[in-house]
C-alpha cells in the first residue's frame, strides 16, 4: 500500500481536520470572541487548549476579524512581551501604510523604535535596548494599542494571551491591572486568556485580584471517549486496519482520555502498524507500542524520580497503583507507609507545584499517564 501521512497529532497545533469533538466549547469561544467578550479558558495541560484557541481564531479570520496570538511563557521579561504584544497588533492590523497613521499618539507616548521591512511587510518593535529599562509606565499605552487600531480602523479584533497564568511574573503582578484597566474598554476587541494550570488560573481570578468577574470562564473538560473511539476508527480504517474493542479500551485507559496522549499513543500504533504491516490490532498491540515509549522515556522518568522526596515517591506508587479514590485510605495509607492524611495532601500539593500532577473535577491525576506505568513497572 502506499505511504500515507499519520493522522494522529500531537506535541503541536492540532488543525481543523484532525480536531476531535469541541463542537459546543468551540462555537461559544468564537461567538464570545467575536461579541468582544474577555474569556478566561482553563484547562489542565495536554488537554488541548491551544489547539482549540487556534482553530476558534481560525473561524474568526474567516470572518474578517483580524487575529493575535502571543504565548506568555515564550517571552523573558515584561519589556519584551511588551514589544511583541505591540508588534503583533500592529501586523494585524493592516499594510504599514495604514497602519502609521494610526499610532501617532502611540508612538508620541511610548516612543518605540518601528521599523518596516519593505521587502516582507512586517513590523518590529523596540521599547528599549537599556538592559535596566522599566517597561512599567508604558504598559497602558501598550495594551490601549488594539482598542485604538479597531477604532480607528473600523475592524474587529480577536487576542489570544496563552499561558496566561505566568503574566504575574512580570514588574511583581501589576501588569495584571495595566490589563485589566486597557481591556475592559475596548468593546471592539474579544480577549481569551488561556492558562494551563487552572490553580494559579483560579487564584487570580480571586476576589482581590484585577480579573475577578472581568469575564466569562470556561473549563475543558476531557473528550469523552465515544468521540475518541470513532475518531480512531476511522483513521485507521482508512488504511485498511482495525483495532478491536479490548485494544480500543486499552489504549484510551492508558493515555487517561487527556488529548495529547491519545493522540500520542494512537500516532505510534499508527507507525507500529505500518512497521508490522499488521491489518488486525488489539490491547496486546497497544501495550506494546505503550512500553516502547515508557522505555524512551524512562531516563526523564528516573531523573524526576531523583527529584522527588521519598513521602513524594510513596504517594506517587499509591496514585499509581491504587489511583485518586482511595489515596486517603487507612488502607492505602498504612499499605504505602505514607502516614496521616494531612502529610499526603501535603505530598499531593507538593508534585501538583512541580507540574507532575495535576486536579481534574477535584481528583488527583498523572499530567503524564505513562509516568504510573513505569512506576508500576518500576516496583514489580
């Protein structure tokens, strides 16, 4: 049979065509957007959150909205997610030509260094090349910057601030209200502020902080699994293969129904079977394919290991083995040696703040999925 490409996604922007279910969180995101609304999307890591901001900003420059991405995470200090935060607006709002006479008094206040490269049409901003700089006063002239473009321009505008939650890292977290303060008087422009760690997400969504109530919140759920399964299925019935319903069930228990992961392990028993020339798949098929990629992943796995505590590792082996319902057993509990109750919440919060768990629906969950199954392999 000839080569076809794998279908299955992972570790990247997932497009429209391989995007799994989010029918309802994706048409409310770009409604929301479009009306101007500031949404705070939430979602534990590997759900898919990115992909789906992508795929509603997708929708949105179809319908003319000019569009803005920028990862906060990506960015080393204030003054430079500053430039690129200009930057990008700037580039989406249209042709240089246009575009200068629109930034007077922009640049009459911040004084940026612009320039415009003729032969890509793009546009860079320098605040400030002093590497003692306070990007501090600026910063409301910054983030009034799309307001003032839509208005000017007659246009929509449709910002995504990704990882959202590390913007507290910038000038100690009053850059909070330097936001807060531009945004919520630009009813032309939609805002969604997407983080991945839903804790720190909630706290500044608190009572005393800049965002509380300044929007809607939206918190992906997983897919569920009827949606992966016919997915799957029909990917690889394209090729001509099947995976029966054992190796189905297998495959979406160990990558815990969180998306990357199905996509992870789909992607690899996509190549397997390829490899293999296998027409008929199951569970055995997928346990395979699952202890190659723990076995390459197994020096990240004893180097975090290393890392944690030995209370840490206890709880960790519990959760693995017994999993989030029972952690706080006496019978767990006495079984693993992890002492009272209060000491495993503390263990739980403690690998929660090193990004090796995370909470869903108010239960403890492995970020990694395959991480229980090399502690399991582990201890045998």
């Amino acid at each position: 049979m000839p080569h076809q490409e794998n279908p299955f996604v992972f570790g990247e922007i997932v497009d429209d065509v391989n995007f799994v279910n989010r029918v309802d969180e994706r048409n409310r995101l770009v409604r929301d957007l479009a009306d101007g609304q500031k949404v705070f999307l939430l979602s534990p890591r590997r759900f898919g959150k990115s992909s789906l901001v992508a795929v509603a900003l997708l929708q949105l420059k179809k319908r003319h909205i000019r569009t803005v991405s920028l990862t906060v995470s990506s960015y080393a200090g204030y003054a430079q997610f500053l430039e690129k935060f200009a930057e990008k607006a700037l580039r989406a709002a249209g042709p240089w030509g246009r575009v200068k006479d629109w930034v007077t008094r922009f640049g009459r206040q911040v004084k940026p260094d612009l320039n415009f490269n003729l032969a890509t049409g793009e546009i860079s901003v320098s605040l400030s090349k002093g590497a003692g700089f306070d990007p501090t006063p600026i910063a409301p002239e910054v983030f009034a910057l799309p307001g003032e473009l839509t208005r000017n321009g007659g246009f929509r505008m449709a910002i995504c601030l990704d990882e959202f939650q590390q913007i507290s890292q910038f000038n100690s977290g009053s850059v909070e209200n330097a936001i807060r303060n531009q945004v919520q008087e630009q009813r032309g422009v939609g805002y969604v502020f997407a983080g991945s760690q839903p804790s720190l997400m909630e706290e500044m969504l608190s009572v005393r902080r800049p965002f509380h109530k300044a929007g809607p919140q939206m918190f992906l759920d997983k897919i569920p699994a009827d949606d992966w399964k016919e997915f799957i299925t029909r990917q690889f019935r394209r090729r001509g293969r099947t995976l029966d319903e054992k190796g189905m069930e297998t495959l979406l228990s160990t990558a815990d129904l969180i998306p990357y992961d199905v996509q992870r392990v789909a992607h690899e028993l996509w190549d397997y079977a390829e490899l293999k020339d296998k027409r008929q798949l199951g569970a055995a098929d997928v346990s395979a394919v699952t202890d190659a990629l723990v076995t390459g992943q197994s020096t990240y796995y004893e180097l975090l290991w290393e890392q944690v505590s030995a209370r840490q590792r206890a709880t960790l082996q519990a959760l693995a083995t017994r999993g989030p319902s029972e952690i706080y057993s006496q019978a767990v509990r006495e079984e693993f040696r992890l002492g009272p109750a209060s000491t495993v919440q503390k263990a739980l919060q403690a690998l929660d703040s090193r990004d090796v768990l995370d909470r869903y629906k108010g239960s403890y969950f492995f970020l990694d999925p395959l991480l229980p199954w090399w502690i399991r392999r582990r201890a045998a």
